[in-house]
C-alpha cells in the first residue's frame, strides 16, 4: 500500500492548483498530522484551503503522532510530520521546507515536495506540468527559475522518449 504522510506547504499549493486530487490517484492513503490539519484549518489560511480541511475526503486520514521529534529548529507541523512518517513507515513524506527534508532525510525518511509530486502526476500522463507549474508559480509557493527550468527539462526528455 502506498502511504502518504503530507505536511502543510504541498497540501495547501496542491489546493490552491485544484490539483489535491492527485493525491488519491498517486496513493492509496494520505496522512495529515494533526498539527498540519490545524494549519490548514487557520484563519489565515485560503478559503479554499479551510473548507476542504473542515471536510477531508475519505482518503485522508487526521492521525496524531505518539512522539515528536526533538528539532528546535523546525516547526512542530514538520517534526509531528517526520514523526509519524516513520511511525508509519510511509513510502513518502510530502514537504516542501529543506530543512526539515534534511532532517527527514537523516532519520532515514524519504521526501517528496510539491514539484516532485506534480512531476510524477505528469509522468502518468495525470496532468500537464507546464499548466501545474504556472499555476503554482501563481501561489506564495517559493519556486525559483531554476526549480521550474529543471522540471520541465525533465518532463520534456520523459515525454520526448
């Protein structure tokens, strides 16, 4: 079973892109920490973001983490995230933040951010990334040139083949 655990940044661009739905069709469960649940259900957040956090679909589960990893330096969303990803053993732990991924990364967690999951969407013919990137260039998503020229050289030698 592929399992998703999912910190707020790439639930909350992949909300704002209409692409969520991915999600569902990439794995088969998707985990929100209950931090990042509350996140999402924040007044600053979009509206779009709060509605579709108030109401989840079914295959997104809300589950607390028993323990959270001891980093001063993260937020309590990203170590309640990496927390329960290894808790779970997930197959992939969805966050944008690179500090936290290198955390992540040293607890022997695999990540995946926003662009890597609308890479892999495209590469299933899912969506068109050309169109996904734009629309994420047009959220407070951190992307630079240089993120986006890489995807899509990437996308077009995978098309091209």
């Amino acid at each position: 079973m592929i399992l998703i655990v999912a910190d707020t940044g790439p639930i909350n661009y992949l909300i704002q892109i209409g692409c969520i739905e991915l999600l569902s069709r990439l794995a088969e469960k998707t985990v929100l920490p209950r931090s990042v649940a509350a996140e999402l259900l924040h007044s600053a957040a979009p509206d779009a973001v709060r509605t579709w956090a108030a109401a989840p679909p079914g295959w997104v589960e809300v589950l607390a983490a028993t323990k959270i990893i001891e980093q001063s330096d993260l937020s309590a969303a990203d170590r309640e995230a990496i927390a329960l990803a290894m808790e779970l053993n997930t197959s992939v732990l969805l966050m944008d933040d690179q500090q936290a991924r290198r955390c992540a990364a040293m607890l022997g967690v695999a990540t995946m951010g926003t662009v890597g999951l609308l890479e892999m969407a495209a590469a299933r013919n899912l969506i068109p990334l050309p169109v996904a990137l734009e629309q994420l260039r047009g959220t407070s998503c951190f992307l630079t040139d240089e993120i986006i020229e890489n995807a899509l050289r990437r996308d077009a030698t995978r098309r091209a083949r």
